[in-house]
C-alpha cells in the first residue's frame, strides 16, 4: 500500500549530514519525496512509497546520522499523491 508522511525533526539536525543520509536512506528503500533544513533549525521532510518503506524512513529519522541528537519527531501521514519522481534535497 502507498502513503505519504509528511515529518518534521527537531534537536541537533542541521550540520550533521542529516538531509544528505536522509536522500541516501530513501534511494535505497525507492521512497520518493524531499527533505530540506527549516529556518528553525529543524528538518522537514515528505515521504511517498510502500508503507513499509517510509515507516523505515521515519525510524531512521528518529535516530539520524551519528552527529544528530534528534528530540522529536512528528508525523502527519497525508492522502498518498504520487507526486515525486524521486527524492531531493530541497533548500
């Protein structure tokens, strides 16, 4: 089944390669989308893809790359559009 999360990440996120793993997770699992740093300081990110891949998307963003000290994670899962062609690191 396809869906959407859209997910925002706060805590130590920017500056420690987080969009940059994020980008090589979701190739690697097919999921499609974007993710991009937040003048807040956290990271946003849309997910499309088989339901079992974006949730490994989203447990990966609970943890993040080795720097990252991630405090919280919040998901909204969205009507699945098919929008994306693949996945970028937006700014």
């Amino acid at each position: 089944m396809k869906v959407r999360a859209h997910v925002i990440v706060s805590g130590r996120v920017q500056g420690v390669f987080f969009r940059y793993e994020t980008k090589k997770e979701a190739l690697k699992r097919g999921v499609k989308g974007w993710v991009r740093n937040l003048p807040t300081g956290e990271v946003e990110a849309v997910f499309e893809g088989e339901k079992e891949d974006v949730e490994e998307m989203i447990k990966f963003c609970r943890k993040g790359p080795p720097l990252a000290k991630v405090k919280d994670v919040k998901v909204s899962w969205e009507e699945y559009k098919g929008e994306f062609e693949d996945f970028k690191i937006i700014h």
